[in-house]
C-alpha cells in the first residue's frame, strides 16, 4: 500500500466532535482548543483511534501512517494535551 503525508489528507473531521462531552473529557471547548493546537498528524491520530475508537489497522489504512508512528504520534497528543489542559500525567 502507497502511503500518504498526513499533511496532504483533508481534515478528517471537520466541525465539533459529538464524541468529545463533558463526562468523559472535562471541559469539551478546552478540549476542542487544545487539539487544535496539536501538529495535525497527532490531531488526525487522535481523533481516530481515541475519539473514533478505530483500531490501528483502520487508522493505518486511513492516514497512510506506520501503526508504530500511530503509537508515537497518539503518545505524544495525550502527553502534550495533558500540558495544555494542566492535568497530571
């Protein structure tokens, strides 16, 4: 399979997530400001396999991306929103 540069995908999701609510992620405007400040690769992965609960596979399959540079890419969304969103890791 041919990959593809996250950057020449369209935005997967455009618009407010209706996965992202209140009981399960705190604040969700924080959240939506916080993800938009993500590099896009993180955000897209983010959104896929959290928001999406899409498996590896799928998100591979999608974006173009290694399943490794999904794990690291997720990894480092998580660790960089929890510094956003001033939350112990």
């Amino acid at each position: 399979m041919r990959e593809i540069a996250v950057e020449r995908l369209p935005e997967t999701f455009s618009g407010p997530d209706p996965n992202i609510h209140e009981n399960v992620y705190g604040d969700p405007e924080a959240l939506r400001q916080a993800m938009h400040q993500l590099p896009r690769g993180q955000r897209e992965a983010v959104k896929l396999l959290k928001l999406r609960e899409m498996s590896l596979k799928e998100a591979a399959a999608i974006t173009g991306m290694s399943i490794g540079a999904l794990k690291v890419a997720v990894h480092r969304a998580v660790r960089t929103l929890r510094t956003l969103l001033n939350h112990e890791a």
